[in-house]
C-alpha cells in the first residue's frame, strides 16, 4: 500500500491542486473478438487530447485478478491497500446516509426481505420494494426501543436501510443474518468471536431484530429484516494527515460519500445534482477551498451491470464533453481512472486492469499513445500499477512530496 | 529489495564479469510538450547498438513518486531497499572523504556558516567559501580536544566537512543543528532517543559545536558550524557475502565512493579522473581483477541541476563516445542506467522511472528497441521494476545464480 510513514514524512503542506475523476467500472471488454471497449468505442475528444499529452497507466484494484466491489475498490485508489484495511459496508452505508458513527458504535447494513408463515426468506429484496414504501418500514423500526443504547436506522435506497447502535461496550465482531439465498431462515445474530462484549452485543441485536420481525408482520412484501456487514469507525490514517491534503468528494451517491469520510475528506452537498456536468458544475464551485477534489460518477457502472455498452458508451462521452468546465480550472494535475472494471459484456465487477489517464503538465513524461483506451493504457508509461500507488504519483506531480534523503 | 538469503543461496563464486554504469540523474523529460529528453536527443550510436540487441527497461528508485536523493538511490540500485535500509548522510559523506568510520563511532556532516553578533545563521553556506579557504578553517577546528573522545575533521568541498566522534558508547541518535533556514540561530545538539549514552554524546557534542564557534570567532565568511546526518556504520550485507562478487567502484566524488564502500565495494583511486573517457579508462585497468566493476558519471546530474538541457545531453554524448573502452574489455554483462531521474526541466531530481539498458549477448532477450531514451524504455522487455531488482538481473545474466529448488 502507500507507504504512510513515507508520506507524513515528505508530504508537503504547500504545492500544486489535484482532480481525480473516477468513472464506476471505467474498465471495459470488446462485445466481439476484434472490437473495441466501451472507452475506446466513445468519442471522447478532450480526454484523447489529455492522454496524447500525458502519460497513461493502468491500475490493479487489489491483487491480480482479484474482482473488487467498490467500497475496497476506491479504498484502494485512496491509497489505503484493501487487503490490509477490510472494512464492513456496515460503517460505509451508515456515514453515506449521513449517520454519524464513533469508534465503539456498530453500523450494519440492512435489507427488508419478504418471509413466508414459516419464517423462510421467499425474497431477500422484498420485490425491490419502492424508496418511499420502504420509508414507511423505517418509521415502524425507528418505534422501536432497547434499553441501554441508542438505535437509529435510517433508509439507504428501495430494500436497503442501515441500523448504527450506539452505547457502551459494544462488539462489531457480529455474523451476517442474511442467509444470502431465498429458501432458508435468516440467520440469528451469532458473534464472530468470543468475549462478553460481543455476547452482550449478540443479545441487544436479536432483540432488536425479534422486534422488527413482530412489527413488520402484515407488511409484505417487506415484513422481515436481514442484517450484514457489521462494522465500526476502523480509525483510517486521514488525508490532511498523511498526505497533507485539504480533499473534498463531489459524489452523489452515499457509499463513495462514506469511504470518502472515512479517509478525511469534506463531503460536498451535492443533492440534485444528476449529470456529469452538474457534478463539474459542483467542483468548479468549491475548487478554490480545496487541494484535492474527488468526483465520482456512478452510472458507467450501473449500465454496465446491466450489460448496457451503447448507455456506457454515450456516458463516457457525456463525461468527456463536460470536461471542459473542469480544465478551466487550470488544475496542476488530473488523474483520470476507474474504482475497477465491470465490461457490459461480463454485466459486472472485473479483475481487469483499469485504466489510467494521468496528465499534469509541469511533469508528466508523455508516452506514444494516441488516445484514451485500454489498449494504449496497458503500454503506457505508467505502466501496471497497484491503485493504491495512484495517490503517490498524483502527490509526487503536483510536487507536494519533499526529496527522499540526501 | 533483492532477496539477500535467496542471493546467499544461489549465487556462484564464479561466472561471467559485469559492468554497470551510472550516469547520475540520467531521465529526464521534453523541455516542450512534443519533444524529446536528454537522453532521447543525445546521438549515442553505441549505447543504441546496445539497446537494439539487448533489452530495456525503466527503474523506479524507491517506490512510484518518491524522488530520491543520491545515497538512498545509489543503495537501491546496489541490491538494497532504501526504505529499510536509510543511512544518514553523515555516514556517506565520512566514508566518501576516506575517513574510517566502525559501528559506534559518530560521522556527522557539517556546513560552515556565516553568523551575525546575535548568532543567527546569515549565510547557510559561508558564501560558498573555496575548499582552499574552508581547509583553513578545517585545520582550526582539529586543535579542538574533547577529553574522552577522538574527534576527526575532514573537507568534502568547498563550504562541507565531515566530522568523526570515536570512544566508548557513543550513540549516533541526534538531531540536525542546521535549521535549514537563513535568520535563525543553530539548533542545540538534542538527542533523538532518552538514554544515557545518547546523553553524554549530545554533552561530547554540545562541547565540540561550542568549541568550533569560539575558534572560528573573526574568521567571516565561516565563523560557524552546522551539523547534520548523524549516523553510524549501519553494517550493511556486502557483495562479496550476498552476491560473492569481488566488486570495484570507479566514482569521482565521495558521497559516492562512500555508499559503495559500505556495501562492500573495493574503492579505486580515482584522483585526477575528470573525463568519462578517463573513468572508463581506469576501468579498463583494473577490470581483470574483479567480477563486478561500478562506475559512476556525476555530471549528468549536475548540468540537468542547473536546468542545462544541451550540457546533459553533450555529456551523455561523450560518456557514449567513450564506451568503446568498456566494449573492448569484452564484459558479458552491461547495465547501463541513472540512479534516479533529474530533468533539465525541472532543474531537480525527481520521481521518474529510470531509463535501464541490459545488453549481455549470451542471455538478453531482444526487444522492439532502436535506440536507448526514457520512451523506449518505458516499453521495453524488462519492463517497468524496482531498482532493486537490477542486481539480481546482472547476475543472472552473468549467469552467476543456481536453480532455485530441483
């Protein structure tokens, strides 16, 4: 991973502004034996004139051939190796839906499902329930009281909501409920080690999930509850510590949001806002305050998962159309890339190395690619990187990094 | 780093012989955006008969964006890395000048300064005094007797001297008197750790610093000391332990014979060796009593320094005019390299992959090189890899490692 003792030791306070622009999924596959990815496919005229500048790369999310989902993925292009740093998408989920979570605090990730007179899960998504239906369901958890801590639950999007418990001596070290299969019962609440701080915790969650059970009945499709991912603030290493780096996120929607907290950046309002140009909009509005901005767009991904090449495509060019608003900004240095791949033609994550546009002009060593694509990323000068040796490179370029001895 | 036990375990007393040549801070970059490096534009006929049938490549120093100074990215290139290993300068600069320094003496490096009535330090350097007139100043400070010590000054050049503290229980644990900075006063010798011996070194010292300044008094422009790099004989490995490598070093200046010793290197006398041409040509005197021949080119680094593109690129030039001297020798391995990047343009050294040549007729694997420069070897066989990796590739291409396992 980033070395962090090396970097709290040469990072500078002072030195030049940084845009990193992540596209979900960037990576792509040819949906023929001789065609082209999605990137090279898009006509994406302001990006090739970066990558002729510039230099390319292409970045390995974790391991070789090691599919990410996008909480490690983007910990990774943080500079935080996601082998070392394994974080529960309970602690992710909670802070992108603005709950606030302390060290000690536990925040699990929920469904509401549908079970069946037997207790079986018939459907662990309760139909995809709708946001404003599942709104309703929070309220009914929301009555619900333990004594001794504080619960708060808060809804995520459709079938997804998150519950944080708050109080002395609690455990995160708690099992999935979610059998992740429809047929079976949930899982009871079953610790993931042994010691009375986790035994206590065991009890005060099945107690509240016994309560939610009772107080959903009735409410089909979403008359159950399934937990995972339970986590706490795992206390990462922050930007303005490591990297010196006054950073912002310019993300919509509330996972990236979370990791973006977790590692110390300033989470930007960004309610409303839908296109990549409203997002740069965002950016070019708060650039001034920052050293470092974020800005994650999400929808290459979800078109990808949904094996919409021509929708990734046209996505990628609305990116780079916008960009333009971003250039003005006259950054020393923009790093252009993906969290991992997810090919249309695969309809999801993938192993596959992402590619990497990085384009600062006081510095970068150009390279002979002709434009932005993943076959000029993979000879490019950068070469194949781990993501997590982006953020040193982005530094090293924007000359924030004093001289390693004499 | 190289792995030493697998070194120690598979390296062979005898093989073929292998030259490496450093020319310092040999990347570079375009002065503008289409254009070519120093390297890239310097006519090197030879080096490019080498590269065409050989095999290129592109060194990172110490990790992806860290910029390395001469010492730590000399030692990564000898096999050691430089994150593990980090030796403070005074060492170096000791060594390098031919002062012995053992395990438990005490080699700092020192500036003369100029200081005002109020002892603040008005010049960090002394006016960049003449080595001629700061060896006056030299001879003043060796009168200086610490009882219970012995104490050895020695000019490195121009305004830098080294010192060396030798007794019972010294610790090399302090911190720099030099503030960095014009308009402040020295710091006080302060210890880095909370010991008894590292109490009555920073004593010994304070008594020293305090002795200088008395002596100096009227001697403007260098009427002070500033001390830096405290540090000891770290007992590295050594060549002929971990590689089995009678190795030679033909280096000019002495930070670089210093790091050489310390790794085991017999150090050539090199006194009235200007020329590359010269270098080479004690290279080839000496070249039949030893496996491994180091040779180090200075001035490479120096021109790009001063932001002097053409000088790079005409001294670069001459050490290519000058290689036959080497080829003639019939060495079975040559590695021709930089220890780090400096571009003219940026005037400093930097963060940039190191452009690598492996020529070794018997072994190398061509690649679509036609001639040596930064692009090339950014796409070259051997890849993009850590300096550290270089000695490990020497030898096997001198065909001086067994099998690993049956």
């Amino acid at each position: 991973m980033a070395n962090f003792d090396l970097m709290r030791q040469l990072a500078r306070t002072k030195g030049g502004k940084i845009f990193l622009l992540v596209m979900d999924g960037l990576g792509g596959l040819p949906m023929t034996p001789n065609g082209l990815t999605e990137l090279e496919t898009a006509k994406t005229p302001n990006m090739d004139r970066l990558a002729k500048e510039g230099s390319l790369g292409a970045t390995i999310p974790v391991r070789r051939g090691i599919t990410p989902g996008s909480g490690p993925a983007h910990l990774g292009l943080f500079g935080y190796d996601p082998v070392e740093y394994q974080i529960g998408r309970g602690i992710l989920s909670a802070l992108g839906v603005g709950l606030d979570v302390k060290t000690g605090d536990v925040a699990a990730r929920g469904n509401f499902c549908t079970v069946d007179e037997n207790g079986i899960v018939t459907d662990r998504r309760a139909g995809r329930i709708a946001t404003d239906k599942a709104m309703e369901r929070v309220e009914i958890l929301r009555q619900i009281q333990i004594p001794g801590v504080e619960v708060e639950v808060e809804i995520e999007k459709e079938y997804r909501f998150v519950v944080v418990m708050r109080g002395e001596s609690l455990s995160h070290h708690l099992a999935d409920t979610d059998p992740q299969v429809e047929g079976k019962k949930p899982f009871p609440v079953a610790p993931l080690q042994q010691d009375p701080t986790t035994a206590r915790t065991v009890r005060l969650f099945e107690q509240w999930v016994d309560e939610a059970f009772k107080r959903l009945q009735g409410h089909e499709p979403a008359n159950g509850v399934l937990l995972r991912g339970f986590a706490t603030d795992p206390n990462l290493p922050k930007y303005n510590d490591v990297y010196k780096l006054n950073a912002a996120c310019v993300a919509v929607y509330p996972m990236y949001k979370g990791v973006s907290q977790l590692v110390g950046m300033q989470i930007i309002d960004t309610q409303g806002l839908e296109t990549p140009a409203e997002e740069f909009g965002k950016v070019a509005e708060i650039w001034k305050d920052f050293d470092f901005v974020f800005c994650h767009i999400k929808k290459t991904d979800s078109y990808a998962e949904d094996g919409k090449f021509d929708e990734k495509v046209h996505l990628i060019e609305q990116v780079d159309a916008a960009l333009p608003t971003i250039l003005d900004l006259k950054p020393d240095v923009v790093m252009i890339t993906g969290d991992h791949s997810t090919p249309a033609k695969l309809k999801s994550h993938s192993w596959h190395p992402v590619p990497l546009l990085l384009w600062a002009p006081a510095t970068h060593m150009p390279d002979h690619a002709e434009a932005f694509g993943e076959r000029a990323c993979y000879n490019g000068a950068l070469g194949q990187l781990p993501a997590y040796d982006v953020m040193q490179l982005a530094l090293a370029h924007a000359l924030r990094l004093d001289k390693f001895g004499a």
